[in-house]
C-alpha cells in the first residue's frame, strides 16, 4: 500500500525531480536519465556498494500546479553491484525466478520497503545488476 502525505514524498519530489513537474496545459516532460549514486544510495542502503546506475524519477498522475499537495513519484533503474553483495544478497534472501535472468526475492522487498511502499526489485546475479521500481521511496538514513 502506498501512504501519501508524507513529508518524504514532497522531499523526494524535491531533491529526485528538481522541478521535472508541469503547469496545467502543459506537455509533461519526459524524465532525464541520471547517473548520480548518492540518491539511490540513500534510498536503497540494503543494495549494498552501488558501482554505477542509471535511474529516472517522474511523478504520476496528471500535474497541476493549482491543486496542492504531495505528488507520488516513481523512481525507477538499474544499479550495479560489487560482487561481494551480489553474494550478500542471494546468502540473506530466498530468491525465486522471475522473468529472462531476474529473480525476485519477498523477503528482499520487505526488508528494502520496510513496508511504506510499494516496489519492484529484481536481481540478476550474472551481471551484478539490481532492477527497482517503487513508489515514493523514502530516504533512509
């Protein structure tokens, strides 16, 4: 279940987007693809020592600057793992198939959500690569 008027969600909207939002009438922007790890880092610890990524935020739902409130975001990409935590991970969690070279992991989601969101995440352990998706992702630190 996604829980919205949290402080984080604006702070994420914040510090992810930085103003990707639009006014009424306007033509939404498409997200710009990023390579900074700091973000994901802060919002992932669990994966561990992150050696690149490539994610983009957006937020959902029609954007009108009129009405006010909290918007979601999803945040969404891929991060490269050391090997060592690719070990970690697949030591800590059961994994189970999921589709092409990904696998799925409940108890991996649970512990990374701490249940205050929801997400995707899948790992392919051959190329050190963990796939996320979620929903307004709370910084953890």
């Amino acid at each position: 279940m996604v829980r919205r008027g949290r402080a984080a969600v604006a702070a994420v909207t914040t510090a992810v987007l930085g103003g990707c939002g639009t006014a009424a009438g306007e033509k939404p922007v498409a997200p710009q693809v990023r390579t900074e790890e700091r973000p994901i880092e802060r919002r992932f610890p669990e994966f561990g020592d992150i050696e690149s990524t490539r994610w983009s935020a957006r937020p959902l739902g029609d954007q009108d600057s009129r009405v006010p409130g909290p918007t979601d975001v999803r945040l969404e990409g891929r991060a490269t793992l050391s090997a060592r935590d690719v070990r970690r991970l697949l030591d800590a969690y059961r994994w189970t198939p999921a589709d092409g070279p990904w696998l799925t992991s409940e108890g991996f989601t649970a512990a990374v959500t701490e249940g205050r969101y929801a997400a995707d995440l899948r790992l392919d352990p051959t190329a050190r690569v963990v796939r996320f998706d979620a929903v307004n992702p709370v910084v953890k630190e």
